[in-house]
C-alpha cells in the first residue's frame, strides 16, 4: 500500500530536544497546555490538534525520566516544537513497508496510545459506583466486605471519587495545579463539609501525588522492551499518580486529562490489586457480570435470561442471553483489560489476545449449539431466529473486531463481536430503532460489522442511561451528569 508521509524522527532526536530544557521550566508549559486544551479541546481546530493528552503525556514523561536542572528555560515555543517532533516520530509501520502486520502492530499501538485517552470520564466515574456500590454480587465476597473501600482508600468510594473530581477540575481551572492550601481558603468550606481537610490531604497524597526520583525508578520498572520504536507507548507512571510534588506552589498534574482515570473502574481495579491480590480482581468480575446484566436490563422490549445451568455435570452458558423480536444475543462478560503486550504490538500479543478473550468465543458458540440442538435447558430460548454473540470487558480492546484480530481467535458458528462497558450503556440507550435490528443489519455490511459498536451506531438518538446516572447521582458533588465537564 502506498504511504506518504514527512520525514521521521528518531526516538534519540525527540529525547535529546526534549532535555535541552530543565524540568522545572518545562512541566509547568506542559501542565498548563494541558488544562487549555482537556476534555478534547485540541480537536477544535488544525493548528491545536498536536496539543493531545498523549503527546503531553510522554513529553512530561522523557522529562521526567531524561532531563535534568543544568539545562535552560522553555518557551512555548519550544513545546510547540517538541509536539511536532512527537506527530514525526519514527514507527515500525514505516519501516517495515507498510505490509499488513504492520499496520496490525501500528493499529493496536495507535488504539492503546490514543483511544484509551477519549473515552468519556462521565461514563468512567458513574460506572465506578454503579459496580462498585449498586450492584449485587452473584457469589460471596473474597474482599470486599463492609468498609473496604475506607480501608484502601482511607475515605468511602463515594468520597475517593468526589477528591478525583475536584482534583480534577482544579487541575484544568487553574493551569495544572492544586495547592492544599486552597482548603484553608472560604470558598472550599462546602467541600470540606462533606470531606475533612486531613481526608483530603491524606488520599491525595496516598493515592494521586508523586515526585521526580520517585517517578524515574518506576518508569524505569515499567520498560518492557528496549526497542526505541515502541518507547513511548509503554506504561506511564504519571497514569497511576497524576501530581507531582517539587514543580512550584502545591502540587502539578503534567496531565490534566489522566486525572479522571484514578476514580474510573480501571483504576480502582489496579488500586485494588495492588492491595488485595486475585481476590480482589475475582470480586471486581462478579461485580461486572451482574453489572452488565443491569444494563442488559435497560434494553427496550428484550427478555434478559441469566447464565444457565445444564447437563451431569451443572455446566454453564454464557452470562446473559437477551431475546428480542429480531435476534437471540449470547452474551460472555470478561473483566479483562488489554496487557502491555498487546498496547505494544510484541511477538506474543496473538498469544495474549487468545488467553483474555478466545474462552469467550468458545464458551457464545457452545451455548448457540445447545440452543440449535433444543438442549432440554434451553428450549425457553427461540431458536427460529438469527443468533450472534457479544463479548463485553471492562476496558475496551478497540480494534477488536477488526478482521486480522478477528482471525487470531476461535472459530465461531455465529457471528461475534467484542464491546466494551461503555459501548454497551451506549447501545441499551437507542431510542430511534430497534437494537436487535440494528445489530442484525450490522453483521451483513462487511464494513460496519468490523467498527466498534459506538462507531457502527453512531448519529443514533439515545435516551440517558439510568444505571449510570443512578451511579453519578451518589457523588457528593453532582452539579450535573454533563458527559464531558468535570
């Protein structure tokens, strides 16, 4: 395939024009362009769409990590250059040729580095109650007993997330900072009627604050390969802490866009982890199992039947089946999120895609065979209509359905697809056609049955999604379930 593109830069080049500059002089730039253009503000015009959290992101990253206090001051000038060197950099789709693995690799680079970044922080904040606090789970608790959210978090999930919002809008309202000495001042006297100042300072720091030497050892244990091609989509640590101490009055958060994802279902899951281990990823998954069923639920005019239980040995199928007028919808939950392996396109991300999601395949065609075969625990279930088979995470694998993803996983006698949380709140919430029909006509366009959902059902009108403003409605600051303002 032809591709035309400008000269490129090597990783070495963007690094050392990078640490021409001292940190100090640079973080506060990228800060503040960072709460100018938040919430998808780069995208206004041509000239600002080089201003991306992504870029940002790996700019205060080689800053941190590379740079040092012997160098000189930055201008804006100087980070409208480093942002242009990051839009140049080299990449393993142009050097090798552009053939068709290739643009696999640089696909799922590009959906992990970019996609991740413009997901909607109202979906991801409600959807962290609407789990965690809302939702009843199927088995007993390994972990999550009655006040296990102060113990990891020092304050209730309720809180936990009402400190991410404010962190988060200060950030953007005041050029990247939040200085606790703000909570002395009158204005924040309503704030601190719902959460004590020392609950404030002490999660703050707990969970979102870091500094400098800190954050170069753990972006240094986060290297997976030393392949200077695929440096900048690794894991940034500025991810699971978004402030840094030593950049001026109070604290500053280079990012202001990774901020929301500290109170998201992702990021109370690698909190959660970190804590507890298995047990607590075990919880978090029948927690999102039965969550998913409570969207389900939502669905205009759909029967939603449970897992059921068949044959000597009480096997299973699929978490949720969902009949309507047009189609029977098998659908497997998995509360799985895309490795580093697949975010960096490595030798084992077929490997790894297998291992999270091939299961599921196995497990939609298994029940559409008992379905076809009026298996004696299945014949509530309509078999004179097409079936296909949805897979939902967590987190999304963005480009999931694509075929060349599609192709690594088992075969499967009826059409499926993968979706994530988000995806599905927005499909139970169409109002102007019928889902199943939508779906049905999806699998026959050989284009639109590879997008995600949200881009194959996108213009459709939607009525609010009451699961997640039930989950939004619990915080204590909920001035509005506006889909994008903090």
């Amino acid at each position: 395939m032809a591709w035309e593109i400008r000269q490129m830069i090597s990783d070495q080049e963007y690094v050392a024009r990078i640490r021409r500059h001292r940190p100090s002089a640079l973080m506060p730039l990228i800060a503040q362009t960072s709460a100018t253009y938040s919430l998808g503000a780069y995208k206004n015009s041509r000239s600002t769409l080089k201003y991306t959290p992504w870029a940002l992101a790996d700019a205060a990253r080689v800053s941190l990590a590379c740079g040092n206090e012997f160098r000189k001051d930055a201008s804006e000038k100087d980070l409208d250059r480093i942002l242009e060197l990051y839009t140049q950099l080299d990449d393993h789709f142009v050097r090798d040729d552009a053939d068709a693995d290739s643009l696999e690799q640089f696909l799922l680079r590009a959906s992990g580095e970019q996609l991740t970044l413009q997901e909607s922080p109202y979906q991801n904040l409600a959807r962290t109650a609407a789990v965690m606090t809302q939702t009843s789970k199927i088995n007993a608790s390994r972990c999550l007993h009655p006040g296990w959210d102060d113990d990891m978090f020092g304050t209730s999930l309720s809180n936990y997330v009402g400190i991410t919002q404010l962190l988060w809008g200060s950030a953007i309202k005041h050029g990247g900072r939040f200085d606790p000495a703000w909570l002395d001042t009158p204005g924040m006297a309503p704030v601190l009627d719902v959460i004590p100042a020392a609950t404030f300072t002490t999660v703050t720091k707990t969970h979102f604050l870091t500094d400098a030497s800190t954050f170069m050892k753990e972006n240094a244990a986060a290297r997976l390969t030393s392949d200077p091609l695929r440096r900048r989509f690794e894991f940034n640590p500025l991810r699971s802490k978004p402030f840094l101490r030593g950049f001026g009055p109070g604290y500053l958060a280079p990012v202001s866009d990774l901020i929301p994802d500290k109170g998201s279902l992702i990021g109370i899951y690698y909190t959660g982890v970190a804590r507890h281990g298995s047990a607590f990823a075990q919880d978090l998954g029948d927690l999102f199992e039965a969550y998913v069923g409570r969207q389900l639920a939502l669905w205009p005019q759909a029967e939603v039947v449970p897992e059921i239980t068949y044959g000597r040995g009480n096997q299973r199928s699929v978490d949720w089946i969902v009949i309507t007028d047009e189609l029977v919808l098998l659908v497997e939950v998995k509360s799985v999120r895309p490795t580093q392996h697949l975010r960096l396109a490595t030798d084992k991300r077929v490997e790894e895609a297998r291992r999270m999601l091939g299961r599921a395949y196995e497990q939609i065609d298994n029940t559409a065979a008992l379905i076809a075969r009026r298996q004696k625990e299945f014949t509530s279930i309509p078999a004179d209509r097409p079936i296909q088979g949805l897979i939902v995470t967590m987190e999304p694998f963005h480009i999931a359905n694509a075929p060349f993803q599609r192709a690594r996983q088992p075969n499967a006698a009826v059409p499926v697809s993968v979706c994530s949380a988000g995806d599905l709140e927005n499909l139970v919430t169409i109002t102007d056609a019928p889902v199943g029909r939508l779906l049905v006509d999806r699998v026959k366009d050989p284009q639109r049955s590879t997008y995600a959902l949200r881009e194959a059902f996108a213009g459709h009108a939607r009525t609010r999604n009451l699961v997640l403003d039930e989950g939004w409605s619990s915080y204590p600051w909920r001035r509005s379930a506006d889909q994008s303002s903090p």
